[in-house]
C-alpha cells in the first residue's frame, strides 16, 4: 500500500491504506516504480468508517491529511477531524461505536484488543468538539477517553461528551462511568488516578468542591447524570434537556455523502483500478454493517 495522490480542489490527498490495499497490483506496481512516497503498510487498522456525512479527514500516522469517507479503515494513532456541520459513525474492531460530532478532533491513541471480555487497552485522546461512546465487547476496565481537563473510563457504557480546553462535559446515557480530573498533558489511565479513592467515587458524586490530594474520581451511576470537569474539580448533578447537542441528530444529512466519495482520480488506470476496487469491495458485503 503506497502514497497513491489524486487531486481535489483541497489539494493532493493520498489514497487512504484501507481503499489503497483493494487497487490491482499492477497500479501498486506503478505507483512503486514511479515513486509514490512512504508505504502504508506499516499502519495498524483498527476499525472503519461506517457513515460519513460532508467534510471529514484523517490525520495519519504517516503525517498524510486525507479525507474520510464511508467504508475506509481508521488506524491506531490517527486523527479523525470534522468539519463545521460534518459528522462522522466510526466502529472499532472491538465493536466500540464513535458518533463524532461537527468541528470535533479524536485521536484513535492505543488500541490492544484481545478479544471479548479479555484485557486491553483502548483509549482516545478527544481535544474538542462532541462524542457519543459505545463501548465494545473488551474487558470493562480496558477504556479510556481523555479530553483536555477529564480522564474518563467507560465500564460499559453509553456516554455523551462534549470538550473544550477548560471544560469537559459529560452526560452517562447508560452505564456507569468513571470521571477524573486529569492535569494538563498528563496521560494516565482512570485506572491509575482512582487507586487514591478506594472505591469511594460513589461517595463524592455529588461533590462539588474537592480538597486537595482527595479523591480526584467520580462516578456516575444513573442515566442522565452529568459531570462538568475543569482543572479545579468536578461538579456533578441531574443533566438538563440537551445538556450536550446530540453528535449526529436522527434525519441529519439523509441524502447526502462525503463530498469526497465521488471525487475524480487524475490518472486512467488509477481511476479504473480504483473503480473496480471499490465495486469489488462493496459487492463482497465487506463494509461495516450498520
């Protein structure tokens, strides 16, 4: 899998890894003896793009800006970003679902999987913007999300979460989740940060103001609860109507695609090749099931 370009209006964007592995090894050939930069190969897929609606791009590993569309894989250590009024349905090989909202960033930053119900470790690094969480078949206590100011371990459950750089909000849908204030840059598991609580999180939920060296978890443990994270504590409370907009609203882009799905190759036998991959890959029923 090779850095196969293809011109839009946005520019030069390389073909992403999992539509590159379906083209005829022919092109691949072409493409490597022409030249056509860093292999692909290297990157590790761990889900796909179920739906995708208007702009949204992947940050590679590879350094590569290229443009999500439905049916692509996602790999460890990318950077899903979506434009103002795009949404993106992601699935992760353990079943987790990701409903990113418009003008989010998550990046997929570790993901060891094992199995159902087997130890892991899953974790997504969400700088801003909106994120419906489902989580996946993998031990509870494999998930993590960080966002600017919160660390939260997700034990089954569904959660609504919206970021910022000074504030993180966060709606249990269903479940139980673990909140945690987390330092600026620090990168520890919720895991790690509630050893200091022994298991009293259900005690301070409705805490609202934390000393300093006390508990720095809370748990939320009936839907509709809402935390609100800053570096100064957590304050948690009963959630009001549409605390957090909803990530992809029922209706919402009916009708329209990736802007990018139907964008033309520069090249004929790329474009054929290409052609025959994608018709070959969605006839094969290969694509994510909704």
């Amino acid at each position: 899998m090779v850095g196969v370009s293809f011109k839009t209006s946005r520019g030069p964007h390389p073909v992403r890894a999992g539509f590159a592995s379906l083209v005829s090894p022919v092109v691949v050939a072409g493409v490597l003896l022409f030249g056509g930069g860093e292999p692909l190969l290297a990157q590790e897929k761990i889900g796909g793009a179920q739906t995708v609606v208007n702009n949204v791009e992947g940050n590679l590993p590879t350094g590569n800006q290229v443009p999500v569309v439905q049916g692509d894989s996602v790999f460890l250590n990318e950077a899903v970003r979506s434009g103002p009024d795009s949404r993106a349905k992601l699935v992760l090989n353990d079943n987790t679902n990701l409903t990113v909202g418009a003008g989010s960033t998550v990046k997929l930053d570790d993901f060891v999987y094992s199995g159902p119900k087997e130890p892991g470790t899953i974790a997504l690094n969400m700088t801003k913007g909106t994120l419906r969480f489902i989580t996946g078949d993998a031990n509870k206590r494999a998930y993590t999300i960080w966002t600017p100011t919160a660390a939260i371990g997700v034990r089954g459950t569904n959660l609504l979460i919206e970021a910022s750089d000074t504030q993180t909000k966060g709606v249990n849908e269903e479940g139980t989740a673990i909140v945690c204030v987390r330092k600026k840059n620090e990168y520890v598991t919720v895991n790690e940060l509630r050893k200091r609580c022994r298991g009293r999180e259900e005690e301070q939920a409705n805490v609202t103001e934390r000393r300093k060296g006390s508990c720095p978890c809370t748990a939320l443990l009936l839907p509709n609860q809402l935390a609100t994270v800053t570096q100064d504590g957590i304050g948690v409370g009963a959630a009001p109507l549409n605390a957090i907009a909803d990530p992809f609203p029922e209706g919402f882009g009916l009708g329209g695609v990736s802007p990018f799905a139907a964008v033309g190759l520069a090249g004929a036998g790329v474009i054929a090749a290409v052609a025959v991959a994608a018709e070959s890959h969605s006839s094969s029923g290969s694509s994510l099931s909704p």
